[in-house]
C-alpha cells in the first residue's frame, strides 16, 4: 500500500490556486479517502496503530479539494484515474465514523476517546454515539437530575429503551425528574455533558471480553464438583457479592430443568456423543432427587423412541463411577452453555436463584 513517505511535492504539477498546497501527509490521506468512496476495501487496521491515527487526523483536517488538485495527486498512483471531486468526512469524528470498518478496533476506542476530551468539543453528540450501556452507567451512577437531563437528549426509542432496563423505583424517580427540567438553561446542559464525558467517555481497550465473575464461572463449571464447591466457599468468605456473581454465572447439570426451556432439549443434545448422552442420563439417574429430575426432564422432551433407546443404553451400562459419570454430565452441561452464549437458545433467567450444583 502507498503511505505518506511515498508521495513528494516534487514530482507534482503545480496545484491549483483554489487549493493550498498539500503537504504528503495530506496527499496520503486524499488518496485513501478515494480508495474508500469508490467501494475499495483497505486492510488499515494491518498498519501500525500511529500510522492510522496519523490518516485519521489528517482525513479530519481536509474540507474541500478541487477537482484539478485530486486529478494531480491521484495521477500518481493511477494514471488513467479521471478527475474527480473530493468531500471529507470533515472533523477527527467524522473521520473516525467513515474510517470504522477499516480501523482496528483499539484505535477507534482511543480516537473516539481523545476526540471526547478535545478543548471546545460538543459533548452530547460524543454521549449520544455511546451505546445504550453507557447510558444505563449514567442513570445508575449520576443523581436522577443529571440522568433526567441525560435521557431528554436521547431519541425518543432509546430513551424508552434505557427506561425499560433501569430498576422500577430509579425509572420512576429519573422519569419524575424530567419534569423538573424545563427551566433548565443551555449552558447547564452543556456543562452536563462535559462532566459526562469526563466521567464516562474514558474509554480504554481491555483484554478480556467478559466480565470477571463469568470468566470464573466459566472455569469452576468445567472443574470438578468438590473444587467448585470448595473455591466458592472460599470466594463466599473473601468476597461474599463476587461469589454470589459467580454462583449466578454458573451452569450446570442439575440447571438444565431449571433454566432450559424443554423445546430447547432437543437441540442441545443432537450434537452430544450417544455414549456420552447415556452415561450422562445412567449417572443421573441413580444419583439424587435433583439428578433423577434432570434426567427426566431430558427423556420426556425428546421423542419416545429416542429416550427409549437411551434408556436401555443407560441401563445395560451399569452402575458407573461417579467421576466417569460426572464428566459426562458435565459434557452434556457444557453444550447446552456454548449454545446460549453463541445466541443459538436462550437460557430462562430468574436473579433469585442462586446456582451451586454439580
């Protein structure tokens, strides 16, 4: 790919008197915006992160070039490229929206993060191109004035849909604090907003993409039942409200009446080995009440002539060791969980269970 160092004021025509002469930095940057406003696709995200940063800003710096000037700099890199116009995206945030498909996504995060904190930016549109979970942050860390202030700039949709995930009694204090802010002046929200971005616009790449207590729930779910009872018991002294977290991202065995839907059985068990499957249901089936109920649940949500068979698979097994058995319902526990996570299912939620079962 061409980059800035490959261009030189040199081996230019004289530009046109509309436009100021372009330094390489800026040529570079006219030929990528025309690369993309013609469909092409670039790989930018393969460069060196300084580098992007470098195109991004000097994409936002250009307003308007003249068409003689886009016909010079883009003959050197294509000589039968006709003359054309070219349009900036105009300021580092329209750079960055027209750039996001071929940024890394790090770079758009310290882009979008830089732009928020510039001397003399508008805040709300930084706010408003923030998901819905920033607002979520807002309403539940702010007072319910600055939230007020907060969901009456947002579009009508996204504000019901900020409402509908907030608690009841803070949706009603928040919504009743709307009202409250009819006298408010410009400047106030304005000054609003800046602290709204100072506090919630620091945006920084991180290395994991879940959260702490899923990842240990992911973990203690593949781990034996007394490790996992153990480590939670521990987890439960040091930090009772991680622990507690944990428990709740746990998925296991004994879950599967509980939060499977039974239209669902099916699919979760297609792709498991029938050996597997079997052992699973043989184990269960001569372990404890909960056990038993797990296993029946799956035989009757499936079709008569395949339960059958796994019955009679389970039973000419005969009595299996507890670990063997383990794994196996493990196993079983394990698909049904990587079909929820990858959105194949869905998972029945209810935030007054607490799962700790084998």
């Amino acid at each position: 790919m061409w980059h800035a160092g490959a261009m030189t004021q040199t081996t230019l025509a004289p530009l046109s008197a509309r436009t100021p002469p372009l330094s390489r930095k800026r040529k570079a940057a006219v030929i990528v915006q025309l690369l993309i406003g013609d469909g092409g696709k670039l790989e930018l995200s393969q460069l060196p992160e300084e580098m992007q940063m470098l195109l991004a800003r000097e994409l936002g710096a250009i307003r308007l070039i003249d068409r003689d000037t886009v016909h010079l700099v883009a003959a050197e890199f294509a000589r039968d490229l006709i003359s054309v116009g070219l349009s900036s995206p105009g300021g580092v945030n329209g750079a960055i929206d027209a750039l996001s498909d071929h940024l890394s996504p790090n770079l758009a995060v310290k882009l979008r993060a830089e732009l928020a904190n510039a001397e003399g930016t508008e805040p709300w549109p930084v706010l408003l191109a923030m998901p819905d979970d920033c607002f979520i942050n807002i309403m539940t860390d702010q007072s319910v004035e600055v939230g007020a202030v907060a969901l009456s700039k947002l579009p009508v949709s996204r504000a019901a849909a900020v409402l509908e995930r907030l608690p009841g009694d803070l949706a009603r204090r928040i919504t009743y604090a709307v009202s409250q802010t009819e006298k408010i002046a410009p400047e106030a929200v304005q000054r609003i907003g800046v602290a709204l971005v100072k506090d919630h616009c620091q945006s920084v790449a991180v290395a994991f993409d879940k959260a702490p207590d899923a990842r240990v729930g992911a973990i203690l779910n593949s781990s034996p039942v007394q490790t996992r009872d153990s480590l939670l018991d521990g987890l439960g002294e040091d930090d009772p409200v991680f622990a507690d977290s944990v428990r709740k991202s746990i998925f296991t065995f004994k879950d599967i009446p509980l939060r499977l839907t039974p239209t669902d059985v099916p699919a979760c068990i297609r792709g498991i080995p029938p050996e597997v499957l079997a052992t699973a249901v043989a184990g269960a089936l001569a372990g404890d009440a909960e056990l038993v109920a797990t296993a029946e649940f799956i035989l009757e949500n499936i079709s008569q002539r395949m339960a059958g068979q796994i019955r009679e698979e389970a039973a000419e097994q005969g009595p299996i060791k507890a670990k063997v058995a383990e794994e196996a319902m493990r196993d079983l526990s394990s698909a049904v969980r990587a079909l929820a996570d990858d959105g194949t299912i869905t998972l029945i939620t209810d935030d007054e269970d607490d799962v700790d079962s084998p």
